[in-house]
C-alpha cells in the first residue's frame, strides 16, 4: 500500500513538473512568439537582381548592381548543385519540419567529445532562410529561439522547393556574389548548368564563411572545405567514389569574371545608358531591379569608331610635340614593383607603360610594367624590350621649360627612369621586341554614329580614354558648332521662300552691338570677300557674311525656331552672331540634327536604348515608337507586306531636306571637305571651325548613316592656325566611313517626288549655258525655278560705302572667285 501511494505521489509531482514545464514553454513560446516578424511577404518577396545591358547583337556589355545576384527559379537550377548545398548544409532538408533535431544532437556530440573546440553548425536551410530575410545575424539565444519558431511556422506556409529557392538565390557566397547563379559566373565565368562536380562542391562550400575559405587568400583551407563537400555528398549518395576521387583532386581553377564592361570600348556607352537607366528608374531600379537592357551599340562599328577617332587625336597631338614622360621613377634594382604604382589606361590595351632602363644614341632600353596574376598578385616577371629612335622623331620637346627641333639621339627626348607609353611594333627579331613611343593626346573630341531614320546610336566614343576621363564629350559637352551650324540657317532660308540659286552679297558687314561697343565686322575666314554668290555657293564654301545677312533677312526669331526644331537648342539667343554657330551645343544634338535631315525632314531622337524589359521578361520601354497595324497578323491572305507609320514630327519640308542634301554634297565635291571624294559615295556634310580654331567639327551622313566629330581641347584654347574642321574632323570621319561602309555599295539620296532637276550655272543661280564648266543640276521646288534676272539679296548701298571707309580696296576684293 505504502508503495503504491510512494508511486502516487511520485506520479503526481511529475504532472505537476509537466504541467509546470508545458506551462513555462508555452508561456516562453508566446513571448518569442509575440513579436516575431510576419513571413507572409516572403511569398511577395523580390531579390535585389543585377542589371545587365546587351549590345544590339545581344553580347553582354556591363552588369550593375549593388548585390551581384541573378535570380533562378529552382527548376532551373541543376540538382549537381542543389545536392552539393544539401549535402554541405542540410542533407536531412527534404525530410525535417523545419529543424532537424538529429542534427542538433549530433552537433552537440561532437561538442562534447572535442572539449568544446569542434563546433558544428546544426541550423537548417530554413532556418538561414528566416534569419537572413527576417531576423539579425546576433549569435544569442533569443535570436535562435525565434529562428526556429519562424523555421517551423514558414514549413507549413511554403514547399520545400520554395524554400530552397529562396536560400539558393539569396545567400552570400564571397566576392560580392549573391546567389549560385552570380556565384558560378564571378567564381568560375559560366553558368550554373556548365559547374563541374568540383566547383558545385566549392560553391556549396562557402555559405559558412566566405572570406576563410578565400581561393587566393586561403587556398588550402578552400580545397579543404571542398573535398569536405565532396565527401558528404558521396556519403549522401549522390556521388560516386570514382566521381569523389577525380573532384577532390581537382584545382581549385577559380577565373574571377571581371565586373566593369565586358565589351571592348563600350565604356563611354555604358556609362551614359547607365546615367539614363538611373535617370528612368531610379539608383534602385538601376541596381536592384534586374532589368534587361537591349541598347543600340553595333559592336563592330564601335571598334571602327574607336580607331578612327583615336588615330585622328594622335596624330594632331603628334604635331604638337612632346611633352615628357608620364611619371618619373628609380630604375635601378627591382623597378617592378615601383612601376605597378603608376596607374596605366586600363581601356587602351595596344598599350603599356614602360620605365626607361638605358639609352644609347639609336634606341633605349625598357622594362615593361608587370601585370598581375589571377590572384591579384604582381607578376615576378620582369619582360624588357627596345625603342628605337626612328619611332621618336615625332617626339620634338613642345613644353614651356624645354623647346627643340626633331630628335637626333635617344638622349635628346628620354632619360633612364622615364615612364613612358609604348606599342608593340612589328614581332621582334633576335629575340628583341621593339616597342614605339606613345603619348596621351592632350586634345580630345567625340564621334557619334546613328541610324538617321531610327536615331538609333551606333557607336559613340566620348574621348580618348574613359579610364582617363570619365566626361563624356559626345553627351555632355557643351561647345560652338561655328560653321556646322550654317546647314539649319540656310535650310530654314529654303523653306521659306529662297532657292539653292538665290543670290546674296558676300561682302564686307558692320552691326551695332549696342551703347558703348563697337560695331560688328564678322568675316570670313578667309579674310576676303568674294562678292554677290548663291546659296549654294555659300554653304560650300562656308561663307560667314553671307550666312549673316541671310539671317538679317529672315530674322533671328525664325531661325530661333528652326535651331529648336532640330533639338540643337532650347531657346536660342536672337543675335545675329549666333547665326555663326557662337552657342554651345552637344556632338550628340547636332549629329541628331543632321540625321533628321537625312531622314526627309522627319525628327530624329538620339537613342541609346532599344528595349528594357523587367525582371519578368515583360517590355517596360521601347524607343522605337513606329506603329504597324498590319505586323500582328497569324497567316497571310493575300495581303500586301505591312509598312511601318512613323509618326515622328515633320520639322522640314521632305524636298528641302533634299535641297540641302543636295547642297551639303557641294561641300564634299567642290568646298571645305573635298578630302572626302575618295570615298566614292554621295556623302553630305559640313566642315566647322569656331574663333582661333578652339573647335573643329565635321558632321555629314549618306543616306542610312550619319556621323558627327568634334575634336578640341576640354579647356578651350586655340589648336593653332589652319586647324579646321576640314583639316582634323573630316579625316577621322573618313576613316570611320571608309571601313564602316566598306562592303557596302554607294547609295544615292532618295530625290522627293515634285522636285525637278535644273541645270544651271552654280555661281549665277541662272541658267546655264551649253559647255559651261559650272553647270551643275540644282532641284527646285515646283513653282520655282532659277531666275531669269538678277537679285541680291542683303546689298546695303549705305552699308557698303562705309564698308569702303574700313577697307578701301573693296572692289578689288570682291572680284576674284566672285560671280562671273
């Protein structure tokens, strides 16, 4: 009886210990559990994604991202490597509700039988899911209590596919990758479905601690951890020995994929689609929004671009002279590392800094900067070769402490510890390698390539280099077009009533500028005056007091308006000064403005960027806003193939686009940019030269290509006497043309219909008689023609007699090249 009742109470005190402790749990469930943090919007819940931008040809141009991270959705992603993380971080995933007690045990085990000094983690994927999405990374007890309340609660809201989804896009796994989809391109450059047994495993091995098990930095911690991998996931069956062996003893073959622009000489591209991604969505849609970026570079004409613009600054910098070396160091002993210090142009790779060694008279001895090895390591290879002084005579001394004429030794332009540039030339001999002397051009420019009926920019070079400089000279440059501009004045003059043949005095001018100023005398640049010439005249040979008076006639405000038309400029200033092209604009604007003339007079908006899609594949922009009722048909009944409508505004008359088309070719035949008749195809163009040649410019197109170059000096200074457009700018744009369009045959401007073609005398705007070497064949609008008597226009008798006062042979001066 007594042991009955012993046991009674022993029964009862246990109830009352069970009741106690269920009580004590449930109440400490409901104070973890009070303030937990919902997991609804897990279900909602979208990753920071990269933003990648794609040339037109689709080939990757950079990736953006504050977290590099690419989102997979878990039937996408291999089960090699699913079964690695599994096997790494919770084998028993698919099995457990959320926390996995055998493994607790076991990790407690091992604990106890290492004293404390082996401890292995025993968190399961679902509970790194809750604490990386929802709690913080303190090491406390509270904080584990509540990450596995939420590991249970989130098991019976989601599947275990959409848990793994989330950890596999989510987790941290070292240099800057979030995600395996960004991991197994930063790590290994390949995608997910191309890991082999090993770099799943080593992937699968870094959620723990990527920074200890660093590839270059802790190399034999991270096999070790790898081969670790590799024998849980054979334990676990999802590897073979024989699979097992052959992954263990594989290098660790890490390749960092490297993280600025992928395309050669896209950076000044890159850089301004990224400036108006940021602008449209935001720094967060930019860098978090996973968006897909197809723009308009044509990577090939981008190449050509780059060549042609950088071959033209040389070559001028080249004329200027030398102006010493990049920096100056010790060359004696281990010069290597001391040249690493000296940062080279990473995006001019035909080039490489060097340190002067040694001279003789006839060449000099150097020793190439050392690169670095995958690991971020320099190099201990110490490569040397020679500069002759046949590839330095260019190198005069131009500098303000130091002035000479063309070298005749070595000595006479470098000195042993010289950092200099140098190209390779030609394959060495006697295993010598020969290398030219180079200099970063002090001049820079822009060029800018686009479609003219899309406005779709091709290629765009924004300066010499961009790891140089970052301004971008096509987009953000603000400078005077002078000459260039004239096209808009003239072409405002046709469609207003003047003809190509209209006559207007080129001769001497005088405008007030206001109380207290003198009078304005603009001039050509010639400094001669050439007496009364047609229109066409006038833009061929670049007249500027011709230009002006034609402004004079029409009015500033309507030439305002046509300046604003073309999208050269918002509101130009109404002085007639301006009508010479004194108001600064964009190389981008400008080639715009000559593409929408080549396109019929139908505006053309520069465009960086074709398509952007969302994160979901779905359009969210498109430039191209031509609409084709007829594009969305399933079948063909006999209709006629669709035509595109494009609804772009009509700023120009179709036939005098052509008419200064037609004019703009003069400047190619016959004016300031003759050089451009090798090309052997109807080019149109103009040449541009501001005030002491502080800017050349030359913009021209053919009929499905147009083309802008600007070159000058980022601080406006002069380039010195004779240095136009003409002479700087058009020999670049030729370049380009030249291979741009080389397996291409000539295309002619599409005439109007309506127009009819004339022949006439080009200096009389009259008629021309038979065997007239002048006579060229001039369109006119129906309802004009060339005049049968003569008409000047802008002739002022009172003007011109005080012109006589200024310059008294006068009429000396407008006879030659004149009308007759």
């Amino acid at each position: 009886m007594f042991l009955v009742r012993f046991i009674g109470y022993l029964f009862g005190i246990g109830a009352v210990m069970f009741l106690l402790a269920a009580g004590g749990l449930w109440a400490a469930y409901r104070y973890y559990a009070a303030e937990l943090p919902s997991y609804e919007g897990l279900k909602t819940y979208e990753p920071p994604v990269m933003t990648r931008i794609h040339a037109a040809d689709g080939s990757l141009i950079a990736e953006y991202a504050h977290e590099r991270r690419m989102f997979l959705p878990i039937q996408s992603i291999p089960d090699l490597v699913k079964n690695a993380f599994l096997s790494a971080e919770d084998k028993n995933f698919y099995q457990h509700n959320g926390i996995d007690f055998g493994g607790i045990g076991r990790a407690a085990l091992l604990a106890v039988r290492s004293g404390g000094r082996t401890v292995q983690g025993a968190s399961t994927i679902t509970q790194q899911v809750a604490k990386n999405f929802l709690l913080t990374n303190q090491r406390t007890m509270d904080r584990k209590i509540r990450e596995a309340i939420l590991a249970i609660r989130m098991e019976g809201a989601f599947t275990k596919d959409q848990i793994l989804e989330l950890y596999l896009n989510e987790i941290y796994l070292g240099l800057g990758a979030y995600g395996v989809a960004a991991a197994s391109l930063l790590y290994f450059d390949k995608s997910v479905h191309e890991l082999t047994v090993a770099e799943a495993a080593y992937l699968a091995a870094l959620p723990k601690a990527p920074n200890n098990y660093h590839p270059f930095r802790a190399p034999e911690r991270a096999i070790e951890r790898r081969n670790w991998v590799i024998e849980r996931m054979q334990e676990n069956g999802v590897l073979d020995a024989e699979g097992a062996k052959q992954a263990m003893a594989a290098p660790l073959n890490v390749t960092p994929r490297q993280t600025g622009p992928h395309l050669f000489a896209s950076e000044y591209f890159a850089e301004e689609v990224r400036r108006q991604l940021a602008q449209m969505h935001g720094e967060k849609g930019l860098y978090a929004g996973g968006l897909s970026v197809r723009t308009t570079l044509d990577p090939k004409l981008q190449v050509i671009a780059r060549k042609a613009f950088m071959d033209g600054v040389i070559d001028f910098d080249r004329d200027s002279g030398y102006r010493g070396p990049v920096a100056t160091i010790d060359p004696t002993g281990d010069w290597g590392p001391r040249l690493a210090e000296v940062k080279a142009l990473s995006d001019v790779p035909e080039w490489r800094l060097a340190v002067v060694l040694s001279v003789t008279p006839q060449e000099a001895m150097i020793g190439l900067q050392p690169g670095r090895e995958v690991s971020g390591q320099l190099s201990t290879e110490r490569a040397r070769g020679f500069v002759k002084l046949e590839t330095m005579r260019w190198a005069r001394w131009n500098s303000p402490k130091r002035r000479s004429g063309a070298p005749k030794t070595v000595a006479d332009v470098l000195t042993p510890g010289d950092v200099i540039y140098v190209s390779k030339v030609g394959n060495g001999e006697a295993e010598r390698d020969f290398y030219a002397l180079q200099q970063v051009p002090a001049v820079s420019g822009a060029l800018v390539a686009m479609d003219p009926h899309t406005g779709r920019v091709l290629a765009s070079i924004g300066g010499f280099s961009f790891s140089e400089s970052e301004f971008n000279r096509a987009t953000q440059a603000r400078r005077q077009p002078g000459s260039s501009f004239k096209p808009f004045i003239y072409a405002a003059a046709l469609d207003n009533g003047y003809t190509p043949s209209s006559v207007v005095l080129d001769g001497p001018l005088e405008l007030p500028q206001g109380p207290g100023l003198p009078p304005w005398r603009p001039e050509n640049y010639s400094g001669k005056f050439y007496g009364p010439s047609t229109l066409r005249v006038g833009i061929e040979q670049s007249r500027n007091t011709m230009t002006v008076r034609l402004a004079k006639d029409m009015g500033m405000p309507l030439v305002a308006e046509y300046a604003k038309r073309f999208g050269i400029y918002d509101k130009l200033p109404p002085f007639l000064s301006a009508s010479l092209g004194s108001q600064e604009t964009t190389p981008l604007a400008l080639t715009a403005a000559y593409a929408t003339i080549a396109n019929g007079g139908r505006y053309v908006k520069a465009s960086f960027i074709d398509r952007i899609q969302d994160r979901y594949g779905r359009t969210i922009y498109k430039h191209d806003k031509r609409e084709c009722p007829g594009c969305q048909a399933t079948d063909w009944a006999k209709q006629l193939e669709p035509e595109l409508i494009d609804n772009a505004d009509q700023v120009l008359d179709p036939m005098t686009a052509y008419q200064i088309t037609a004019m703009m070719e003069g400047v190619v035949q016959r004016g300031t940019a003759t050089l451009l008749k090798d090309l052997k195809r109807p080019i149109a163009g103009k040449t541009g030269t501001t005030n002491d040649e502080k800017d050349a410019w030359f913009v021209g197109f053919t009929p499905d290509l147009a083309v802008g170059v600007y070159i000058g000096y980022d601080r406006p200074r002069p380039m010195g006497r004779g240095r136009t457009g003409g002479l700087l700018a058009a020999p670049i744009f030729k370049q380009f043309m030249a291979e741009a369009l080389k397996d291409q045959p000539p295309v002619a401007f599409r005439v109007p219909e309506g127009l009819k073609l004339v022949a006439i005398n080009r200096r009389t705007g009259m008629r021309s008689a038979a065997g007239d070497p002048d006579t060229i064949m001039e369109a006119f609008k129906p309802g004009t023609g060339p005049g049968d008597s003569y008409s000047i226009i802008g002739f002022d008798a009172e003007q011109f007699t005080r012109a006589r006062k200024v310059t008294p042979d006068i009429e000396r001066q407008l006879q030659p090249g004149g009308l007759y």
